[in-house]
C-alpha cells in the first residue's frame, strides 16, 4: 500500500479509532451524486484536536493526502478520497462546547449537525438558522459555504461563522476570527477557510451567531400557471421589503413527484412555499402584504399551514423532494446541479432550462431557492446507459455555461470540489490562479483534499 509507513504512525496514535475495514472505506469512498466510488486507504476518528494535529503532522511527513468527512451529503465530491490517503471522520467530533445566550452565539466542534445543535438549543430560546435540507454536519456546512431555504432571511454560512480553529497542513493549530460582531483587524482568515473545502486546513472548532427563535411562523402554498409569474411575484415582495424566512420554488415535474412520494394534493403546476417569522401582528400583515402580491401575478390556491406539524409537514416535503424525484425513476441515478443568478434573470435561466431539458429528452425536475436566485436540478439518468449519463452532464454544463452568462455563478450552495472544478478558470479568471498560489502557499506537499477546487500545483 502507498501509504503503509504513514498508516502504521497514525495506527499507534489513533488505535481502533483508525479502521482499514472495507465496510468503512466503502461507506467514505460514496457520494450522493453520481460520481464513481473512490475508497480511502483508511478512515480516521479523532476525538480531539490535538489527535488531529498530530494525524496531520504524520500525514504531512508521509506525503498522505487528508480529507475531512462529515456526514458525506456534499453534492460535488468534496468528501471523497479521488487521490487514497486518509479520511477523517468528524463524526466523534460532535460536543456543544459554550453557549453565551446574552450574546447569541455558541462555539462547537465540527461533527455536530445542525438538528442535533438546534435540539441543545431548544432551552435557550436560540436557534442556528441555516437550513440546507439535508442533517448536515457543521463542519461540512462551513466547509463549503453552504446556505439553503432559509438564507433569503439569514444569510449562509459565509454570514453565520463568527470564528474557527483550524489545522493546517504542518499540525498547525490556528484560530480565525472572535466573538465581535466585526473587525477590521487583518485579512479575513475565517472568510478564506469558509468555503475552502478543506484544501487549506482542517476545521476543528466552529463559533457561530444564533438567531431568537420567532414569536410567531406561518408558512402557505401556492400555484402559478408559468414560472415567469411566480418569479415576478417574489421580485415584488422583495422590493417591497417584506421580509421572507424562506421563498421556495418547485415546477410541475417536482410537483409530480411530491405528490406521489408523500400523498399530497397539490395541483400539477408550478409553486411557491413561503415562511415568515415575526411577531403575531407583523406574521399576519406580510402575509396579507404577500397575499395582494401573488394575486396580483395570477396566484392560486392560496392555502396557510399555521400549525407546528403542517408547517413540519409542508418543508419535509420540500426537502425531502430529492428522493421523491429519484422514486420517479427506480434504480436512476442523477447529476445533482445548482446555479445562481441575479433574481431579475432568475425567470429567463429557469425557462431557458426547461426548454434545453426538454429538447435534449432529459428528465431533470427543477426546485431551489428563488429568494436569492439560486435553483436545482436533479438531472435523471439510467446507470447503465452511457449515452443518458452524457446527455444528463451535458445539460448540467449548459447550465453552468447559461448562468455565466446571465451575470451568475456555477454554483450557489453546493460548491466545486471534483464536479465544477472545470468551470472556475472561466467564472474566475486569474483570480482562480490566485487561489491556486494561497493553496500552495499553505499546505506546499498538496496534501489537504488534493484534486478538489483549485488548479492542480506545477
């Protein structure tokens, strides 16, 4: 094996939280989307810093490649081992360390998800915002700036990540960042590792900003004939400064699919889920602001869901239809895709996608976020037929191709790692070249996540 000197140090360090099993480097060489497996040559479970510091050290001496796992929802590889090497496996990692409820912030270790972290919260009258659908790791969701519904009000990661500690590429241990609110002191380290994907360092620690949880929710359905009116209708409520905890979007396809995956009734057309958080009379008067706007742009069917288990009921729904598009089709599998637009282009990407899908017979159900012009497509294909898989892909590119173009960006929320590394050079320019010299510069033997995000090193 390449690494067998490495793998026998980390071995005596670790003990049994080191595993060669072949259940165990299956389990960490999947990905969600469709990339092919690539098994590690071996799965780390740390249960400190000081444990990761030292792995990254025998690492660093050995030439073994690092990367950090969460819970491997990521949709573009960032999790997977594409060069061998070691795994490290957050999942040990997972304790609330402070809450300072007078200043709205906790610090954490990174194998938290956020359910487990809004469960420790409940006592407090806090809550950690992001919601990116899928149980995911703190870490991860650092890792690769995620967002999700509910960033139209909060904000994502790059907004919620007050500080860090980090490993770097020699053992390292650094902090980013403090609990202030801002500063001005110095380059912002705890922005440059939010996103990095772990190419730069190994997130170890995690302080947060939480939200009060809301005196009153109200969340409500609607139908709309063409996505161009419903997307008109969001444009407006922005504008009109009513201030949205989450604005969803699915079109007829996922409609379709949820429908039959969870028994709901709704009409096959496209839609918006909405959800605002407020005070009783301020909850009441956007939705009755809201209300006039969808009128306005031919909304129908118009329904509330007040009650705790129908608001429950109406966002399980939306972010369970990943696998209700996937139960469409059994045995498929999917090229997994978002992009993000300027809103005022939002209508004109997602029509134009409609249109390519169709035109190149690609079964690919559109939903996403159309509060902040991000949307997804979940691009079907048969496993064993070559030629769907490239027809899928294809249409996955054009997507990126119509966004650049649009003013937008290849990706919103589910980052570069191995699926989308091909499009940075042409959304960055030099400045992707950039990137490539910080990674150097940082972790020179390109042991962190090597293959992901950045050009390869000379």
């Amino acid at each position: 094996m390449a690494y067998d000197a490495a793998l026998k140090e980390l071995s005596a360090l670790l003990g049994d939280a080191l595993t060669l099993s072949k259940s165990d480097l299956d389990l960490h060489g999947r990905s969600e989307s469709h990339f092919p497996p690539t098994p590690p040559d071996a799965v780390a479970y740390p249960t400190t810093t000081g444990q990761v510091s030292e792995l990254v050290r025998i690492c660093a001496r050995h030439g073994c490649p690092v990367t950090a796992w969460g819970t491997g929802t990521s949709l573009e590889g960032q999790s997977q081992a594409v060069r061998g090497g070691v795994v490290v496996d957050f999942s040990r990692m997972n304790r609330v360390l402070e809450v300072n409820q007078a200043d709205m912030d906790v610090r954490i270790q990174p194998g938290i998800t956020r359910e487990e972290l809004n469960r420790e919260l409940r006592a407090t009258g806090l809550f950690f915002p992001v919601d990116p659908g899928a149980n995911a790791s703190l870490g991860g969701m650092a890792a690769t700036r995620a967002s999700g519904t509910t960033a139209v009000r909060y904000g994502t990661m790059r907004d919620n990540v007050l500080g860090l500690e980090v490993v770097l590429a020699d053992g390292e241990v650094i902090r980013t960042g403090t609990r202030a609110r801002k500063s001005s002191a110095g380059y912002d380290l705890t922005g440059l590792f939010v996103g990095a994907e772990g190419t730069l360092g190994l997130i170890t620690e995690i302080t947060l900003r939480l939200q009060g949880q809301p005196e009153a929710i109200s969340a409500a359905v609607c139908g709309f004939e063409r996505i161009g009116d419903a997307v008109a209708a969001v444009i407006d409520t922005i504008q009109m400064g009513i201030p949205m905890a989450r604005i969803e979007f699915i079109d007829t396809a996922s409609v379709r699919a949820v429908n039959a995956y969870a028994g709901m009734e709704f009409p096959e057309k496209p839609h918006l889920l909405v959800e605002f958080h407020g005070s009783d009379s301020a909850v009441a008067e956007q939705a009755e602001a809201f209300g006039a706007i969808i009128e306005d742009h031919g909304g129908s069917g118009y329904a509330w869901a007040q009650k705790p288990e129908d608001r429950s009921a109406l966002w399980t729904m939306r972010h369970n239809a990943f696998y209700a598009i996937l139960a469409l089709r059994p045995g498929c599998r999917s090229v997994v895709t978002d992009v993000c637009v300027p809103i005022s282009r939002l209508a004109e990407a997602v029509e134009a996608t409609t249109a390519d899908l169709e035109a190149h017979g690609v079964t690919g159900p559109i939903l996403g976020h159309v509060g902040d012009g991000n949307f997804h497509a979940i691009l079907m294909f048969d496993p064993n037929d070559p030629e769907e898989e490239a027809r899928a892909t294809a249409a996955a590119s054009r997507m990126v191709e119509r966004a650049l173009k649009l003013g937008g960006t290849s990706t919103g929320e589910h980052g570069i790692g191995i699926g989308k590394r091909g499009y940075m050079e042409q959304e960055h320019g030099a400045a992707w070249s950039v990137m490539g010299r910080l990674k150097k510069a940082m972790d020179p033997g390109n042991i962190m996540n090597p293959g992901k995000l950045v050009p390869e090193p000379d």
